[in-house]
C-alpha cells in the first residue's frame, strides 16, 4: 500500500537521514545535488564550498529538498520538503557548525581513521571560505510504499 | 580523493542504477522527486500517473536528473544530467514500455510474491492513463568520493 506519512513519521525520517537531494532553480537552469545535513526540528543545515548551488540558491533562495529512505523498489519512506535559503555567519555559523559536527562526529568515526581529520571548525571555515548555510523549511509533505 | 567520473563510468552508474531524483522547476516552484527509470544509454525512460510532476514538465520540460550509488560518507559516486521532457505515445510509449519491463522484472521478482503484478502493459497503461515519457540527456556529469 501507499501513504501518507504523518508529521512525527516526516520529522523521525528527517532526523535519521544525512543525505538529501536539494533542487534549486536560477537563471532558467535546475539543479539537484546531494547533500548531507542535520536537521533541528526546524532548518536543514549544510555546507559547502563555494560553486554553483551556493550560487543558484544566492540568486533564488526558494528551494526543495528531498530525502528517503530506501528498502527496496517496494518498500520506501520519501519525505519532499521546500523552504528557504539563509547564508550564516558568525555566532549563528558557529552553532551551525556544533550541530553539523554533533551529527557527523560518531558516523566518520566510523568510515576513516582519523576522525576529527573531516571536521569544519569555526577557524577551518575561515580558512576554507567554507559556507555555512540553513534551509528554513516551510512546508513538508512525506509518503511511504509498504508490501 | 574526488575527482570526476568518466563518460563510461556517468553511463555504467546511468545503467546500474533504477532510481533518480528528477527535479523540475514550473511557475515559480522547483520540486525533487524519486522516480524508476530505465536508461537505454541516450533517455531516462519513466511513467507515471498524472500529477504534479508531469503538470511541472508540461508547463517546462528542461529538467535535472541526480543518480548516485552511495556506499558512506566518504564513497560514493553521483552522476548529474540535465535533459528535456518528451511525453511518448503509441509506438514510442509501447517500446518504452518494454524497455521498463525488461528492466524491472528481474527486480520485482525478488520482491513480490506476484511478479507481472506490478508491470504496466498497454493495455493497463489505456487504463489507468499512466503518462510514459522520456527524458533525452542533453548532458552530463559525474563525480566520485573514494577514501
């Protein structure tokens, strides 16, 4: 059968997920990239070096953003969210950064040997020019198949 | 390291793969979603009910397509194409019909206990006014983490 997921199911995916799919539009052109994320109740949180989705969503900040979860071709979780781009600095990039770091921390542990080595700090991110961005979401909708 | 992904290897990962997030953009709105498809090395080839992403298409028919194969965090691979929309009927919509079977066949055999249950012939697409399309790639792009 197919559904809708309820708000709590919507924010449970989103809160277990760490990779999107984000679309944005500028210039006559569509994009999707993927993204990883955290997600506090409110905003999905990101960055990225500069280049064109910073780009593109600069010139038009409406976006969507699309995450799921995948068992097989028949058992699925899809949760499709628009919102809008907000670019952090200072104090407001800096918890952005705790939060990104809280959520990655324990699944790099796990994928390198030298964990802390793919951490942002605040003073990475000036080094870096990194940017530090959250999507304020507006509006959510989420559907699942099960068999 | 990252790096890109060659012709041959954007076309393996377009051919390995059965799910897409298409992104479309139309009055104002972008919108990613999950979608099948089956790749026959020149077209993203899909149906679907009419709804809300067929509407968009209609309305602009220059889309996106993101695929990736994610393994973690730090290995993955991701191809990015942009193309246009062709909605297909007849002979065009029956030999895309085919190519999906063929496809997903395999597949829905290991998940259903009633495989042919879930494909879509000509017939049911009269039915059930499924919308076959295709999306021809005008171009393309790949990228690749590996750690």
């Amino acid at each position: 059968m197919i559904g809708d997921l309820s708000p709590q199911e919507i924010d449970d995916l989103l809160h277990s997920e760490t990779v999107a799919r984000l679309g944005c539009h500028a210039n006559g052109r569509t994009y999707v990239v993927p993204i990883t994320y955290a997600y506090d109740g409110a905003n999905v949180i990101g960055h990225s070096a500069e280049g064109r989705k910073v780009w593109m969503m600069r010139a038009n900040r409406y976006v969507c953003l699309e995450v799921d979860r995948m068992y097989n071709p028949a058992n699925w979780r899809s949760v499709i969210a628009w919102g809008e781009y907000q670019e952090l600095k200072d104090g407001d990039a800096a918890a952005a950064i705790e939060t990104l770091v809280a959520r990655f921390r324990p699944m790099m542990m796990s994928v390198t040997a030298s964990p802390g080595h793919t951490h942002a700090t605040p003073a990475d991110v000036g080094r870096s020019k990194a940017v530090i961005y959250r999507i304020h979401l507006t509006e959510k909708s989420g559907r699942y198949e099960r068999r």
